[in-house]
C-alpha cells in the first residue's frame, strides 16, 4: 500500500516537472535532464560511436531541448521526445564535415581483440567494411548501425526517426546492399 | 541479396563495429555545458521561419491588392 502511495506520488510529482518545464521552469528542465541524461547519452553513442562527440551531442541535444520546451507534450512523454530531437542532433553532426574528424573513434574494432582464422586478413577486411560504413549517407548509416550492431528495437528506431517500421527496414536493406557493392568492388566478398 | 548474404554482411558489419556497451556514463557532468549553451545561444529562428517572412514580404510587395487577405489569416 506504502509502495503504491509512493508510486502515485512519484508520478504526480513527475508530471508537476514536466508541467513546469513546459512553461519554461529551468529548475524542472534540471531534473529532467539529470534523470534523462544517461539515456540520450547512451542513445546517441550508439549512432555516432564516439564518447567526446556524444557528451558534446548530449549538451546539444538538451539545449534544443529547452528551446523547444513550449512544443512539448507531456501526455505523450519525455524520453521518446527526447530521443528523437537526439537523433536529430546526431543527424546534423553526421551531414556536416565534423563527422569525417571523429570516425577513428576508440569505439571503431581493434583487430587484436577478436580470435580470428587470419589475423591479417581478418582486420583488413574489417577495416574496409568499417570505412566502407562510414561512407553510406547518414540516414542509412543511423538505421543500420541502430539496428544491426545494436539491435535495438524497429519500433524504437522508427520512432527516433520519425518514419514507419517498414522504412527502417527499408534504409537498413540499402544500407546492407551499399555495403556490399562497396566491399565487393574493392574485391571483398562478404 | 538473399538472406544467407544479409546474414552475413550483418555478421561482418557486427564484428567491424563493436556494439556499445549497456547502459554507458558520459565522463562529466554535462549540466555545465547545457547551461553555457543556453547562456550564450539565443534562440535563432529556423531558416524555414525567415524563408516564410521573406515570402510574405514579397507577395505583399509585388501584390498590394493580396495584404487584406493576408491580414485577414494573420
């Protein structure tokens, strides 16, 4: 009973935050982000696989966060909200030439740490396939990386995106098929 | 592309690129950083906003007669 009573007043609470962030209350804007930070981090790691990129992502994210505060709609939530304007942000950073500096990130394979048949060939081959990624366009590349290293959920991605399941599928498919072309011309059959 | 190829271009693209770990931590606290850029970012107007002004100013312009109607769906 103590349980439920707490719970009830935990969400009431949480809805009285989201309430006055929505009117632009930078106090319960701090409590959403403190509570919402490590999520959206995560998030956006996950896309642009570099950690200095997604602190600087993040801040970025929950400033346009903030800036978008009278948009919000707290019936519909705070985290899926803010996951997309995250993808955004990501996006953005993916079309612009920043994107090229950053992309030897510690996140990218390190060839030793994986027992292999031929070393050698193993990483090269890996290396290419990493560099062959990095040139599909950002869209494809989002869906692909989200869904396929990551494995997060279609309906989470599509959400992010703002496009339906069957799109994602779609970019991830193209993004597969690019993939292989490249790989393929350079003489590599996967 | 048939599935096997699908299967196995996700398998090279999973081993090319690690997957993150769950549930990582930035380094720092970002709160700083969301604060400065809050404190020196005013918001700017997207450009689809000044585009749209832009193209208001032009009609009325170049169609005076079209301003009544304009005004009448501000």
């Amino acid at each position: 009973m103590a349980t439920g009573a707490q719970a009830s007043l935990d969400e009431q609470q949480s809805q009285e935050h989201l309430l006055a962030f929505r009117h632009g209350d930078v106090d319960a804007f701090e409590v959403l982000f403190r509570l919402h930070q490590r999520a959206v981090y995560g998030w956006i790691l996950r896309m642009v696989r570099n950690p200095a990129t997604a602190e600087d992502l993040t801040a970025e994210t929950f400033w346009r966060i903030y800036q978008a505060h009278a948009r919000f709609d707290p019936a519909r939530g705070f985290e899926g909200w803010a996951r997309r304007i995250a993808t955004h942000a990501a996006l953005d950073w993916m079309r612009s030439r920043k994107s090229e500096r950053a992309l030897t990130s510690e996140l990218s394979f390190d060839p030793a740490a994986r027992p292999v048949e031929d070393p050698a060939v193993a990483a090269e081959v890996r290396l290419k396939t990493a560099a062959a990624f990095r040139k599909l366009p950002p869209k494809l590349r989002i869906a692909a990386v989200l869904a396929v290293v990551e494995q997060q959920p279609h309906k989470e991605i599509a959400d992010a995106l703002g496009i339906s399941v069957a799109a994602v599928k779609l970019r991830v498919f193209r993004a597969l098929r690019l993939l292989r072309k490249d790989l393929e011309r350079q003489g590599i059959r996967p | 592309m048939n599935t096997h190829d699908d299967e196995s271009m996700k398998q090279l693209l999973r081993e090319a690129l690690p997957a993150v770990e769950d549930n990582p931590e930035p380094a720092r606290d970002l709160w700083p950083a969301v604060l400065k850029r809050m404190d020196e970012r005013p918001p700017m107007p997207p450009w689809f906003d000044w585009a749209l002004l832009g193209g208001l100013v032009g009609l009325a312009a170049f169609f005076p007669s079209a301003i009544p109607v304009l005004l009448y769906y501000l």
